[in-house]
C-alpha cells in the first residue's frame, strides 16, 4: 500500500529555497519514516544524487510515497446578490499529488530518474493523475522521456483528464519525446477523452509546431480527422494563427498548412458552425494564409451557419487597431472575386472598421460609385476621425461630389477582369504603380 506525506505539515510551500528544518543526520539511528520521506523528496527536488544515494541506501524508504503539495478548500462562487458576489468554501479538499519519479521527470533530472528506476520505482505508476512519462513529455524532459520508456513505461497511458503523452508534446523541444513515444509504440490516431476528441495532430497543429505535424502525417495520422466540434487539424491551425503570435510562430502555422495541405486535408471542410479554414484565417487577418488556402482550392464566397463569407470575418476583426493587415486579406479577397456588401449598408460597415483606415479605403474603392453624405460623418466616431485626420478629410471631402474618372477607370477594368483580377491586371503592360492603384492598394487618401 502506497503511503501518502503532506508537504503542508512539513513545508509551507513546495519552494527549493524554503525547506523544513530537518534533525541532524545521524548515522548510528534510524530515522523517523516521515523524515526519510522528507529526505528524499529534498535530493529529488535539487537533483542531488549523491543525497538520493544515501537516502536509499543507508535507511529504508519506499521510492514510490506519494507527496502532497497542497490541499486547500476550494473556493465555490454562487450567483451575485444585491449586496455583490458571493461564494462558499467547498467542503470538498482539493489535492496535489506527486512522487519522486513525477518531480525528477518534471525537473529533467535523468540521474536521479535513472537511480529511482534502478531501486524498484515503478514507472506507470500514476500521481496526482500523471505519470512520470506525462510529465517528461509536459516538460520536454527527452532524456527523462527515453529513459522511463526503456524501463517499461506505457507511451498510450492517459493522464486523469484522458490525455496521452503525445497529446502533451506542446512545444518545439518536445519532438524528440514525440519521436521516441512513436519509436516505442505510440498511437498517433488515439484521441482524447476529456471531451475534445483531438488527436496528436489537433494538438501539434493547435499550437503551430509544423516539425510535430510533419512526424504524425509520416506515421500514418489521418489528415481530416474530426474533433468534438468537427474542426480538423487544418481548421484549428487557421483559427490559431493570430496577428500577435509574433512572425516566428506565424510562420509556424503557415508551415504546418502547408503540410497539411500536402498530405491532402480538405482545405474547405466545415466545423460545426460551417466555418471553413478561409473563415478563419481571413478573421485572423492572415494574409498569407489566405492566400495559400484560395490558391489550394478554397472556397472564397462560402457562408458560416451566421451567413458570414471570409470578407465579412475580416472586416468583423479590422476594427481592431492592431490588425494592421486586415486590409491586406479585404484586397485579396476582393480581386479574386468575393461578394461585397450591399452598397446601402457600406456606410455603417465602414463605420465599424473607422480604427483600420486602409481597409475602409480598400472596400470602399471597389464599389464604382457610392454617394457621400452628411450622414456618413454622424456614423464615423469622433476619436478615430481625428486619429486620421488626412484620410477622413479625403473621404468627407466627397460629400455630394463625384468620384474622380481616374476611378471610374479603375472600376471598369476590374469589372471586365471579373474575379481574376489578381491574374490578368499583374500581366498588363503598364507601370507597376498603375497596377498597384487596380489592385486596390491602398494610398492613404481617396480622391
């Protein structure tokens, strides 16, 4: 029977500068269970193996205690009164567990792990509802990882939430606990049981790792398996490549499409709310991304159970101000074809869109003529008028005015190109500029 110690009487908190004071060693006595616990758990947390060494062999320890970290009431809130929130203690304790074998895993300490594994610690046993090969995996601890697997530890185990150790292979360094789980016999198709349903390559494509996808296709992962809420690993890469994942992990997401696109996922399957990857990728204003699905086959004027289209998802996001490429996918979109609004809801729609200036030029500029009105400057905010000033004066300034011939030059043209805008006007022979002006790149004023 496995013997539990709680920290908490020993240790106020699980800190390696705040350790209980302990009695002085005594090499003729043999000490106190708790102590010898104590002892051991101390040369596991530094990773002193020589302290691990003469805690098992000079007095008799079970290398396989459960520590508990902390066991505290847990908070319950209840529905706010009058007189504001409210809540109760839960009479239910809620505790952490781990052992010796979990906290040299979880630390990368592989001697140590090696020395535990050596004197009978057993490594499928399960603590605080993970096993040391879940937290060698969570920690990206590969030598950790390898080793447990060498001594017999079950790469298909489930954590207490249902996840394997390949559904915790969530970050780059973690490949090579990956690619060991699936040397030793790892599933790439298992899914989750804690509700989701996701596979290893929903997780890996979740969090833009395109080396992980790569590995799982490789070995036989099915490329438009179906989580819970019917998204595929294609669908949830395109809603987590967002403009402030930063340049590095947006070039991630774009990597793992590729391969995804590569193995043959179906660039327009639908999640339970009928959003294709393009809705998705247009609302996270990603244009290059937008760019590879269109060129992969996708389905620019497709409508979400809302009866939105991707231009509709990129214009909902361009109000806010950092999404400086919003504009980028609106243009896209439009010269290859997509359905615009219709014209007598421009104005409000351009209103919510005031903070991002380039895309309200870029819609605006691909309608052949839309009349100003004295209204117009009601519906746009104040603060985001004077924030552009030169723009909106240039837009304002069309009030009962007509639209230059320049422009109207420009909308017949893309009229004739029709949704191969894109294609035909880069191969016309005229200046670039001219072609930019075509393509609707914006100028920073209308006129």
């Amino acid at each position: 029977m496995l013997r539990t110690l709680r920290l908490e009487n020993l240790c106020p908190t699980v800190c390696l500068d705040r350790w209980p004071e302990l009695p002085e060693r005594d090499e003729h006595r043999l000490e106190e269970p708790e102590v010898r616990c104590m002892r051991l758990y101390q040369a596991v947390a530094l990773g002193d193996l020589r302290g691990l060494g003469r805690v098992l062999s000079k007095n008799y320890v079970d290398v396989d205690v459960f520590y508990s970290l902390s066991e505290e009431l847990k908070w319950k809130p209840l529905p706010e009164t009058p007189f504001g929130p409210s809540g109760l203690w839960s009479l239910e304790y809620q505790r952490e567990l781990t052992s010796p074998l979990c906290i040299a895993a979880a630390q990368g300490y592989s001697d140590c792990l090696q020395y535990l594994l050596e004197h009978g610690a057993r490594p499928n046993l399960v603590a605080g509802g993970r096993t040391a090969l879940h937290e060698a995996c969570m920690h990206s601890a590969t030598e950790c990882a390898e080793m447990l697997l060498e001594y017999g530890a079950n790469p298909n185990q489930l954590t207490e939430e249902g996840l394997s150790p390949l559904h915790l292979c969530k970050h780059a360094p973690s490949l090579r606990c990956a690619k060991a789980l699936i040397r030793y016999g790892a599933k790439v198709n298992n899914l989750s049981e804690d509700g989701e349903d996701e596979s290893p390559l929903h997780v890996a494509a979740k969090y833009g790792l395109p080396q992980h996808v790569q590995l799982y296709l490789r070995y036989g992962a099915k490329v438009d398996q179906q989580k819970s809420s019917e998204e595929t690993a294609l669908c949830l890469a395109c809603g987590e490549a967002r403009f402030d994942s930063g340049d590095e992990q947006e070039e991630g997401f774009l990597q793992v499409c590729h391969f995804l696109l590569d193995y043959g996922a179906d660039v327009n399957r639908v999640d339970d709310e009928r959003r294709t990857p393009l809705h998705r990728a247009a609302r996270n204003a990603q244009d290059r991304l937008v760019e590879l699905l269109i060129e992969r086959g996708a389905v620019i004027n497709a409508l979400d159970y809302n009866g939105c289209s991707a231009l509709s998802n990129a214009l909902q996001t361009a109000m806010v101000k950092q999404r400086c490429r919003s504009h980028a996918v609106v243009q896209m979109l439009l010269n290859r074809g997509s359905i615009k609004v219709w014209p007598g809801a421009l104005p409000k729609l351009l209103a919510t869109c005031a903070s991002a200036p380039k895309t309200v030029e870029v819609m605006f500029n691909s309608y052949d003529m839309v009349s100003v009105t004295y209204k117009w400057i009601e519906l746009f905010p104040e603060e985001e008028c004077q924030t552009h000033p030169t723009f909106y004066a240039s837009l304002f300034g069309l009030e009962n005015t007509p639209r230059s011939l320049q422009h109207h030059c420009r909308s017949v043209v893309r009229k004739q190109c029709g949704k191969n805008c894109h294609a035909i006007i880069p191969r016309l022979p005229i200046p670039t500029l001219l072609k930019n002006y075509l393509l609707l790149e914006p100028q920073g004023f209308i006129y």
